[in-house]
C-alpha cells in the first residue's frame, strides 16, 4: 500500500442519490410536468384520434348544415357563460366562508329546537363539506341542465352522456385506464404533501361513519362535477367544436384543481383529455365517473394508511 493511500474503512462514503429529494427541489419540480406530458400525449393520440377525428367530421357536416340554414349555433356560447358564471359563484360562495356567515348560524338555531338531529359540536366541519357538495351539485347540474333545458328545449338531456347503452361494450377500458392511472397515483402519494392533504374531510379518521358520509358527499360532487365537464359541456358542443370542445373543457376543468398538490393539478389535464375523449367514445359520463371515484376513494384510504389513521370504531364516540 502506498504512503499516502488510505484504509479502505477510513474512504469516505460515496454520496447517495435521493431521488425524491431531488424530485422536490423547486427548480426540478416546476417543469416535471412537461416531460411527462410530452411522453402521455403520443400515447393518448393514438388511443383516441379515431374519436377525435369523428366528432369533427360530425361537426363540420353540422356546422354546414347550420351555415347553410343561415343560423348560428350558440350552444357554445351559452355553455361557456353558465361556466363562467356558476365556477365564479362557486368559487366566491361554495366554500366555508359561506358556510360560517350564513349556514353555520342557522344550523346553530336548528340545534337550539332539535339537538338531537343537528349537533354542530360534533358534526360541524362535516355540516361545512355538505354545504360544499350542494353547491356543487346545484351549480354543476341544477342550474345549467335547467338553463340549457330552457334555451334549448328539442334537445334531449339523455344525449349529454346519461345514456347506458354501450356502458358494458367498453368496460375494458376503465380498466385500462385504472391500470395507467394507479402508478401515477403512487407517485403523486409519495409527495410529503398528500398524507396531510388528503382526505379533505380531516375527521374521516374518527370514524367509519365519518369516512361513509364524507365519501357519499364527494362522490355526488363528483358524479355531478362529471355531467358538467364530460356531459352536457361536451354534448352541447360537439356539434359546433367538434374535438375542440374536449380541449376546450380541459381548461376551467385544470383551474378548479388550483391549491391542490401541484403534480396532481397538472395531472388534472391529462385527466380532463382523457375522461372526455372517454366520454365522447362511449356517448356517456358512467365510465368515467367510476374512474374518477375510484381514484379518489384509493387516495384518501392510501393517505389514511400512510399515516395510520384508518378509522377503528364505526360511530364517533363509540
């Protein structure tokens, strides 16, 4: 051994890669998205560009059609002004503020003559993701079906994707899905902001009955979210747009995501393209609304697991 080489235990130690540590460091993390976008989008053009090229020869025979009755279809038009309209209201009264200037009160009367059947000291933040998923449900379904159902009377709801017909013909595909969609999911879960993030309902863990009735409250924003963007959204349109009114959607479908983990709002476009073109293949929103559930079931029990806090006892309290 030479004078100056040293024991092999005195070596220093190589240094270890760590590659979510490396995944988390800002400059690395804001421009993640791009690569995996680039890599999905070849993919899901393949997947999807015999549907994408129907809708626009559908649209552009409709769109002549309607040329040459000298008329103009102002579906679109309508459908981009309840957007914006019931996305602001939501945005400004859908959430806890409402709920704790206006809903809380109220509820606190209730319980003064009905303490039994409402019961703010254990239920309240739960009370608060109620008021949540109403406003969803009337602002996603109530008020444009019924506005769009005015404006548009010959027009059938059953055609924005409530059909059933085909629904088992293109089961497989859900599963296809779930299949790409599961690995992404672990990695999204591997971000130190989920365990804390999900699920929204923080006293989920108190209970299984908590866990019930905050996951039928999600699942109905959920379903309602899903006649919207990939139902009468896309059904209204795609007469005019053709495949446009998928890319179209994606847009306010990205934003609503806004203040979730930053890897998963991103996801929300690939979601918002690949749900929708789903939708226009199948003529219906059922597939991928047992998607969309199924993810976000999985993610909420994944975050509850991670942090050991699956629900041991079945009523609060008990």
């Amino acid at each position: 051994m030479s004078p100056t080489a040293l024991p092999s235990e005195a070596l220093p130690a190589a240094p270890s890669f760590n590659l979510l540590a490396w995944l988390e460091q800002a400059h690395v993390k804001a421009f993640l998205p791009i690569p995996i976008l680039a890599l999905l989008a070849p993919v899901v053009w393949l997947f999807f560009r015999s549907t994408w090229l129907e809708l626009d020869y559908d649209a552009q025979r409709e769109r002549q059609k309607t040329l040459a009755a000298g008329k103009v279809d102002l579906r679109p038009a309508l459908m981009f002004v309840i957007a914006g309209i019931v996305l602001t209201m939501q945005e400004y009264y859908g959430g806890r503020g409402t709920y704790d200037q206006f809903i809380r009160p109220w509820l606190a009367k209730q319980q003064a003559v009905y303490p039994k059947l409402v019961q703010l000291g254990r239920y309240d933040e739960l009370y608060g993701y109620a008021w949540w998923s109403l406003t969803r449900v009337v602002g996603y379904v109530v008020i444009p079906f019924a506005v769009y159902k005015a404006c548009f009377p010959k027009d059938s709801l059953l055609d924005m994707g409530l059909r059933l017909r085909g629904f088992r013909q293109h089961a497989w595909i859900y599963g296809l899905c779930l299949a790409v969609v599961v690995p992404s999911m672990l990695l999204v879960a591997k971000q130190p902001d989920f365990g804390t993030y999900y699920p929204f309902y923080k006293q989920s863990s108190r209970s299984w009955f908590d866990l019930l009735m905050w996951e039928g409250m999600y699942f109905a924003q959920f379903f309602a979210l899903e006649l919207f963007f990939r139902g009468i959204w896309l059904g209204s349109m795609r007469k005019s747009l053709g495949s446009m009114a998928i890319f179209s959607m994606c847009v306010p479908y990205a934003m609503i995501h806004y203040g979730k983990p930053y890897l998963e709002a991103h996801g929300a476009i690939v979601a918002g393209i690949v749900l929708g073109s789903l939708s226009m293949k199948t003529r219906s929103i059922y597939l991928g609304f047992l998607l969309h559930v199924t993810v976000a079931l999985s993610m909420d029990l994944l975050a509850l697991w991670q942090r050991k806090a699956l629900p041991a006892v079945f009523w609060p309290g008990g």
